[in-house]
C-alpha cells in the first residue's frame, strides 16, 4: 500500500557532500504535525553525498520519511526536478535545494495557509546568506514578499507584472505547490543544467488563480561564489552557453505572444525585453573570452521585441520603454550592438 504525505519536500542532489547535513537536517526538523515525505534524487553523485544523507537519516527519528532515487547516469537539476514531480507522494510539493536550509516553521506555516485559502501556490520569503550563514543584503528586494492573498483569476500574475521591475522571484525553492495544480497544468522543467526556474515560472505565473505570499523569512538562500551564472575569473566562455542563455529568454518573450488578452501583457512585454537586455550586457562585457566569437548578429536576434510596431504603438502603459526595445531589436546588427553599448555604460552594466 502506498503511503500518502501531506507534503513532499523534493531535493535535487549531485556532489552535495558539504552542504547537504544541513540541508536535509532542516528538512526532518520541521515542526509540522502532518506527514512529510523526503524525496530525493541522487543525480549520479560521485563524492560522500549518498553517505551524509545516509548518517543524518538513519540518526533522525523522521529518518524512515527519506525516500532516496540513484540515477544511473547525471541528467541535470531540471529532468530531476520532474521525476521529483513524477513521484512525489504528498498532497503538495515544496523544492528545497540541498545548499539552501529553511526555517523549522517553514512547512507548517506554508501548508496552513495553503489549506485556509484553498491556494495553488504559496510563496514564503527568502533570507540570503553567505556559506558561513551571515545574513547577506544582495538588494534583491523581491526575495521579502509583502503579506499578500491573490485569490482570483491574473491576480499572481498582475502583481508580478505590474510595472517593469521585478516584484517576484523566478526562483522555484521556498514555494508550496498544490500538485494536483502542477499536474493537471503539466507543468515541467526545461532540459537545461541553469535558470530552468525561469522558464517553470514563466510557464506557472500565469496559470495561477490562487496565491498566498507571505513576508515570513522560511528559507535560507546559500550565496557561493561559484554559481553557474557568475562569469567572473574565468579565461573561456563557449558560445553556447551564451545562446542557451539567449534561447532560454527568447521563450519568455515568445511567451508573451499567447497573454495578448492579459492586463498585465504590455509589462510582461517590457519585463521580458529588459531581462534579455541584461543577458546580453553580460556577454558583452566578457565578449572578448567568448568562443567562437559572438557575432552582432545573435545580439540583435536576441533582442528582437515578441510585438510588431503597430502593436506597441496602440499599448496603453509602457508604450515608450516597448518602442525603445522593439528599435535596438530593428537597427542595422552593428548600430543594435552600439546603443546597447552605449544604453550599458550608462546603466552600468559594462
């Protein structure tokens, strides 16, 4: 007989073996009274992990509650973020990463306002920290939810894109998931080794007619100095990383092509635009340890705006921002490239 779990908190894991105790020790603390499934895929680890997770399960009273998938071969955080999916036992589904550790309240307090409000999704907030576990002010103000219930249809997605700044985070950890909800949605992850979050949320904002945010700090978001995103003391870059960058922001704003009919779709436009244009600034600013080069002509294709001229021309808000975007994405590939340039030194981005 299969065991049914009020939640499943799914970690993804891989060469773990020094952030994973106390990941996984925050999970089987919780205080919450109902049943927790602890689902983790092992994604072909080849350091001590298996054996950490091993210790601190069979040492812990809620040890039995840790369900353990080897895979046979790597295949990258998002495909083992849908067999997570795939096989998680509980009612709702919460995604811990093993570097990150979250509060001894945070299932409990999660899951009651899950059930109190019916919601889909509930968004707790975020504290970052370095790997010692100093607090850290990254200025990422949209990591601190404001004490908000968003219960009707666009109203997750109208609040995100409210205007062109970012006002929730694309990150998927420290969020409690109906499952039923990702399910019937078949909600998945792309098949990619970085950002897959971005496309989920892209995917999951505006499906979403009942949420809860919440303003209380439940997860600890582990700042290291290598992430897969931080270009920084490297000699070599291959394009391809850089194109799947552009391929995986082209799909959001592509996106957008579908939520013409949305309140919010003249923002999301903008949103969109600007995210591609920090993409880009990046690859300039390290243009020259790219290989093979980075031609002008994938910068422009990058920032070709998903509306037509008339069409922006007829928005009601953000008319002005959408047109600038729509001509960076029109000039001639070398003057796209200069007044990206010249748009870059004066945000700073380069």
């Amino acid at each position: 007989m299969t065991t049914k779990y009020n939640v499943t908190i799914g970690i993804p894991v891989y060469n773990d073996e020094l952030y994973i105790a106390k990941s996984l020790q925050s999970a089987l603390d919780q205080d919450f009274q109902g049943e927790i499934e602890i689902l983790i895929i092992n994604d072909c680890s080849t350091d001590s992990t298996l054996n950490v997770i091993k210790e601190v399960s069979h040492a812990h009273q809620q040890g039995l509650n840790v369900h353990i998938i080897n895979l046979p071969q790597n295949i990258g955080v998002g495909a083992v973020r849908n067999l997570i999916i795939d096989n998680a036992k509980g009612d709702y589904l919460y995604f811990l990463d093993s570097d990150d550790y979250i509060t001894s309240n945070c299932i409990s307090r999660l899951y009651e306002e899950a059930k109190k409000s019916d919601a889909e999704v509930v968004y707790g907030s975020i504290q970052t920290v370095t790997v010692e576990g100093e607090t850290l002010n990254t200025g990422q103000h949209f990591l601190v939810q404001p004490e908000l219930q968003l219960l009707h249809e666009d109203g997750l997605a109208s609040y995100a894109f409210q205007n062109t700044h970012a006002h929730l985070r694309d990150y998927m950890v420290n969020i409690l998931f109906d499952l039923r909800f990702v399910i019937k949605h078949q909600l998945r992850y792309p098949n990619l080794r970085f950002h897959e979050d971005v496309i989920f949320s892209a995917d999951l904002v505006p499906l979403v007619s009942r949420a809860i945010l919440l303003s209380d700090i439940t997860y600890f978001y582990v700042i290291k100095s290598n992430s897969l995103s931080n270009y920084q003391g490297r000699n070599n870059i291959q394009l391809e990383e850089i194109a799947n960058f552009f391929k995986l922001y082209t799909y959001i704003k592509e996106k957008n092509k579908s939520l013409k009919d949305k309140p919010y779709y003249e923002a999301r436009c903008a949103r969109s635009m600007a995210q591609m244009l920090f993409i880009v600034c990046g690859a300039l600013k390290n243009r020259r340890i790219i290989s093979p080069p980075l031609t002008n002509r994938m910068i422009k294709a990058a920032m070709k705006h998903p509306a037509s001229l008339k069409e922006i021309m007829h928005f009601k808000h953000h008319k002005l921002i959408n047109s600038m975007y729509y001509i960076i994405g029109s000039l001639p590939s070398n003057l796209s490239v200069i007044t990206i340039n010249i748009i870059a030194r004066f945000k700073h981005l380069i």
